[in-house]
C-alpha cells in the first residue's frame, strides 16, 4: 500500500509533468505562428480572402492564386521564404493573379479543401473567379520552377 506522503508526491510529479508538457507544447505552437506570420510578411503578398479575391480577380479579369496554408506548417513557411519573397515571383502573382490566402484556421479552409481536393499544407491552385479550377500546382521550393507552372 502507498502512503499518504508518497501518494501526494507522485500527484505532484505528475501535474508539475503536465504543466512543463503543456507550456513545452503550447510555447512551441506559439513560436511556429510567429515564423510562419513573419515568413508571410516578407513575401509582401495582400492576403485576401477567397471571396475578396474571387471578387477582385472578376473585376480586373484576372484568374485568382489560392494558397491553402498555415502559419504553423513547416513547408509553408520555406515556400514563403524561398518563392513567394521573390521579388520576380512577386511580381508576376501581382501582375497576372490575384493572391488569395485560404488559412488552415479559416472559415473558408474546409470548403477549399473539399471543393479542390486539398489534402494537405500548402497546396496551390489557379482559379478562375466564379471558382472553376484552372491548374493544381505542383509544391516547388525553387523560384524558377514554380514561375515555370504560372
């Protein structure tokens, strides 16, 4: 039988193990969220909405760029800082497409995923704006490549 001195030990162990877990956990969460927004950031790229794009995008007769991505997602943040901070990649997206942001967290995110077979972080698609699917991107972490598909 456990006494009553070494039952509250082991209590204490265990919840003081639950807090250094969870702070562990969410500390890492938290500084995944900030690279990934600050990745995001030097792209210089205005993430709009699905909808705002779609929108803007019928406007100017342009097709839209949708990027499914996460501030967390480890290759999406390299495609922001390897591709999308490119000043020619830039470029090309701002003269040609209109950028829309889908976030993994958005209320539109699902409905992306379903409508354009998303199965993962980042995927790419062009769109026309009424949402037809134009072209999938393949997932490129080199500037040249990705212009190549655009």
């Amino acid at each position: 039988m456990i006494s009553q001195k070494r039952l509250k030990k082991e209590i204490l162990s265990f919840l003081l193990m639950l807090v250094f877990g969870a702070s562990f956990y969410f500390g890492i969460q938290a500084l995944q969220n900030y690279n990934g927004k600050r990745a995001f950031a030097s792209t210089g790229l205005t993430p709009l909405t699905l909808a705002e794009a779609k929108t803007k995008a019928a406007k100017e007769g342009k097709p839209v760029l949708a990027d499914l991505s996460a501030f967390w997602c480890g290759y999406c943040v390299k495609l922001d800082r390897t591709v999308f901070s490119q000043a020619r990649v830039k470029a090309l997206i701002d003269t040609h497409y209109v950028y829309a942001r889908i976030d993994s967290e958005s209320d539109e995110a699902a409905g992306f995923m379903q409508r354009y077979n998303a199965t993962g972080y980042p995927t790419l698609v062009i769109i026309q704006p009424d949402g037809r699917l134009i072209k999938k991107l393949d997932i490129t972490f080199e500037p040249e490549a990705f212009i190549s598909q655009l």
